[in-house]
C-alpha cells in the first residue's frame, strides 16, 4: 500500500482513513469540529467519487474497499440499505473474479495465493457478521467456496499487537497480535453463524419439531467442540495465566456467547408456544450463563483497554446479554445480581451511541424491552452521566463495572469461566416463572421477526 503496489488503490486508502477516522480527535477531520460523528467526511465523499470510476470493474482492491465501507456504514452511520448494497456488490465482484475456488497450488505464485485464501476468508465473515447485524440472509455460503484455512504466510502471527485505537496510554509491554489463530479461528466460528441464520432463523428453516431440536443440539455440539479446540493463547476466560488479552480475542469469546444465545432462545418459547420445562429451563440457564460471561468480558476489557472505542461486535454482544439480564430481572426484582448486569449493559451501550449510530437503535429497542417487561430503573440505579460527556464518564462508568463484577464474584461465578450449558443455582435460577419468562420472549415472536429485536 505504501509503495503503491498491485494492491494499491486510492479508493480503498480512503475507504481505510474514513474507518480509522472515528478514532481521532483531530476536529479539522470533521466536517462540524463539535460533533464526532462527523470525522472522516471528507474521506468517505473522495470515496463516493472514486467509486464511480472503479464500479464497473471488479478488482481486489474495489471489493475490499466496498466491505471496508459496508461495516462502517452499518455500525458507524447506521446507513443499512447502502451498506448491504456495498456488500452485496462486493460479493458479486467476488464472484466474478472467481474468488469463491481457489486455483492449484502450482499454477500461481504463493504469495498470490495467500492473498486470495484471505480475501475469500474475509468475504466469508463480513458477510456473516453482516447478516448477523442486520438479520439478513447470507450471500456466501460455505458449500460454494473450495478453500482451507491452512494459512501459508504466518509472518503476522508475532507481530507486536497495536494498541493506538483502543488505548489511552502506551501498553506497557509489547504483545503477540496472533492476527493468523485470530483469522482462523473467527472464520471456523462463522461458519456456524451460518447454520444459526440458514437453519434456526431463516423462513424456510424446518418446521418439524424433532428435526429442529436435532439441529439445536448439532449446532450446540459444534460450539461446544469450537470451543475445546480453540487456542490456549486466546482462551483468556479458561486459561488467564496463558492467554494473551486482546481486543479481537474479546469479540470472539462474545461472539461464541451471542450464538449460545441464540441457540437455546427459541428453545424457551417452545414449539408453538408450547413449553418443555425440563428444555426451558436448561435453555434459560445456558442463556444466563452466556449473558453473564459477556458481562465478565466486559468487566476484563475495561481493565485492558477503553470501552469507548470497542468494536462494534462488542456492542452487540453487550446488547444481547441485555435482553437476558432483563428477562431476569422482570422476574427476580431490582434487588436481584442480574440487575446490575443490566445496568452495566443499558450504560455501554449508551456510551457506545458516540461512535456508533447503530447503537442507538440497540439502546431504543433495550429500553421499549424494559418498559415492556415493567422493570423500574431510577436515576439512583445509574452511575453513569450523559453519554454524551465521555470523558466524565470513565471513572464513573469503571465504578459501575467493578460494581457489578462484585457483586458476581459473591454469588461464585465470575472468577471462572462458565462451562456451556453448566447449572447456574447460584444465580437463583431454580425458581424463575418459566411462563412468564417464555411470555417475556414471546414479543419477538409477536414482531413477526425475532430480528426485528436484534439491532
């Protein structure tokens, strides 16, 4: 890129500075110097230009530029329609330049060939955690792409992890950035987001009753073995002497919880609305379980880095766990661990509506989700500011996560990491209303969508 190599281009430089722009304070970079959102203008309206000269060719750098763009859209703008439209002509430029099959192994050079492997790689999980977001349909399925995830080039695994975004201060010690088992295994985990969306969520998934309950528990034995299998060095809740904290290892240990999540939450309602209470009630533990270790991840990352200027998936995640947490707390009461969770949740994601327009609609959707359910939350319960003053807000935002994470430790559960689908007595679970928390999910089925509640 910076010898404007073959895989050089003006479009995708602008596309790159238009997403890194948000996390610059530089108020020349805004096209109105009071309001962060605007940062980076000038670079997305250069992209606008550019794109109409490279439309109508595919290229590597066109298609990547345009999936580069799509995520900041969707998270950053909250622009859904042109961000899927980005998307989906990228995958169609992925398509044509045949992307999807990978060549024999001697017919092109082997650099070449890694670029190819990790684009089609790329692609794959942009698209899934695109539809993810947005409750879409996916684009690339896994069945239509021939390729490995036998990585040749390793040479980024070592390199020393950058922490400019989302610091404050310089680490204190250099760390592995493990880009390769990052890649590698967030492409394995997308892969079973795509039997989520196809199989669980899509219309035309299968509506006999014993069919979907064998999906259900084939999804879950594929999480729980992605789980065994994953890397020692990024297992930081299993293995937190081993392990290297990263921001990115973050996101994939609450990507793997949101898909717990979404596994067992169907299994609550029941098939017609007709309840299982044995199912209903391990659905609801594994739920709470999952929802509780996305706090806890919360809670690390605060110690490593800002919540602030978290990824986007970390948003999401934290949105999740907030439908939980407040299914709960309708039954348990105010005074109840769960509702501190809660409280953590609804402030992140107030705090994350400064950087990302898509967390507004989260924090719309979680509060219509409160009041529906009739929980009470006072100014007493929130420790919190406005989101808007954000640099009031971190001691006071800290106070409230180290708050809350108290709180877990005493009932045993947080200095661990939660087993999939483990019993969560300690969390008071035993006697929880199994009606009236199937009727607490019942409102997505009402909204003819279950992603209608998602963000």
């Amino acid at each position: 890129m910076a010898c404007e190599g073959p895989y050089f281009s003006k479009l995708l430089l602008n596309a790159i500075f238009f997403v890194v722009s948000k996390h610059c304070d530089r108020p020349e970079l805004r096209s109105d110097p009071n309001d962060i959102t605007t940062a980076g203008w000038k670079f997305r309206q250069r992209f606008t230009q550019l794109l109409r000269d490279c439309f109508d060719k595919s290229e590597i750098t066109t298609l990547q530029a345009l999936l580069i763009m799509s995520n900041a859209l969707f998270s950053r703008c909250d622009e859904r329609s042109l961000s899927w439209l980005y998307a989906g002509n990228a995958f169609n430029m992925f398509i044509d330049l045949g992307l999807h099959v990978l060549p024999a192994v001697d017919s092109i050079p082997a650099e070449e060939l890694e670029i190819r492997k990790r684009v089609l790689w790329g692609a794959y999980f942009i698209d899934k955690i695109q539809c993810l977001f947005q409750g879409r349909p996916p684009l690339l399925n896994r069945v239509n792409l021939r390729a490995s995830l036998d990585f040749l080039d390793d040479y980024d695994e070592l390199e020393p992890f950058q922490g400019i975004t989302y610091m404050t201060t310089e680490p204190q010690r250099v760390i592995p950035s493990l880009n390769v088992s990052l890649l590698t295994n967030l492409c394995e985990l997308t892969t079973i987001v795509e039997r989520v969306l196809r199989e669980i969520y899509s219309e035309s998934r299968e509506s006999n009753l014993v069919h979907r309950a064998n999906i259900s528990e084939e999804i879950k034995s594929q999480l729980r073995i992605w789980r065994q299998n994953l890397p020692i060095q990024l297992d930081y809740l299993s293995f937190p002497d081993q392990a290297v904290f990263l921001p990115q290892s973050a996101c994939l240990l609450a990507l793997f919880n949101v898909l717990i999540i979404l596994v067992h939450r169907p299994l609550i309602i029941g098939h017609d609305g007709v309840i299982n209470s044995t199912t209903a009630h391990e659905s609801v533990n594994a739920c709470t379980a999952a929802a509780n270790q996305i706090v806890q991840i919360l809670h690390d990352y605060s110690q490593h880095f800002s919540l602030n200027s978290a990824p986007y998936m970390l948003s999401y995640a934290t949105y999740i766990s907030a439908t939980i947490h407040a299914r709960i707390v309708a039954q348990k009461g105010s005074n109840s661990t769960v509702f501190q969770s809660l409280i953590l949740c609804r402030n992140i994601i107030a705090e994350h509506t400064r950087l990302y327009s898509a967390a507004e609609k989260a924090r719309e959707n979680l509060e219509k989700l409160i009041a529906h359910l009739g929980i009470s939350v006072t100014d007493d319960n929130i420790h919190t500011g406005s989101p808007g003053s954000s640099q009031n807000n971190l001691p006071s935002e800290q106070m409230l996560v180290d708050e809350s994470m108290n709180v877990t430790r005493e009932s045993g559960v947080a200095d661990r990491a939660l087993e999939f689908g483990s019993s969560l007595t300690t969390l008071e679970l035993s006697d929880l209303d199994l009606e009236a928390i199937a009727q607490g999910f019942q409102v997505d089925v009402e909204s003819h969508s279950f992603w209608n509640s998602l963000v």
